[in-house]
C-alpha cells in the first residue's frame, strides 16, 4: 500500500491564493493536455504513444510551473500509461 500525505492549504492573501489557483488549473490542464496526445496516439493505427509530443506542452507550461514541475508531471502520466498498456496487453 502506498503513503499518501494530506494537507490544507490556506493562503495569507489573495495574492496567494490566485498564484495558487493558477499553479493548480496549469497541472490540471498540463496532465489533461498530455493525456490527450497519448490516447489521440492510441487510437491512431500507426502511431506509438511515446511519440507524442509532451517536450512542447512542457515548454508551454514552463511560465507557470517549473521545468522541473512539469517534467513530474509528464513523468507521472507516463507512469499511468505504461499501466494501461500493460494491462490492456493481458
């Protein structure tokens, strides 16, 4: 079974609850993006669902994510991918 931390999050200002919203729809949009060039790869006959294009989406999301953010994200929907995969295979 695997650890899951859980926490609240109450920002001090509005500042930093708008930082805080857009830092949260930018992960939202960046895993839904990423997920979207992979299935459309799925279905596609010829195409592998590793060539999709996610060094692009990650540039686009630089602004508001970190690289490093980013590339955690594509990484981590990665992860679900090969699961699919690999379940979809037996």
């Amino acid at each position: 079974m695997k650890r899951a931390n859980q926490f609240n999050v109450r920002p001090r200002s509005e500042k930093e609850r708008e930082v805080f919203v857009r830092w949260l729809d930018a992960s939202a949009s960046l895993w839904n993006e990423t997920n979207y060039a992979r299935r459309h790869a799925f279905f596609e006959d010829n195409e592998s669902v590793w060539n999709a294009d996610t060094g692009s989406l990650e540039g686009k999301y630089r602004g508001v994510l970190s690289s490093s953010v980013a590339q955690q994200i594509i990484r981590k929907n990665s992860e679900a991918w090969r699961s699919f995969l690999s379940l979809n295979e037996k």
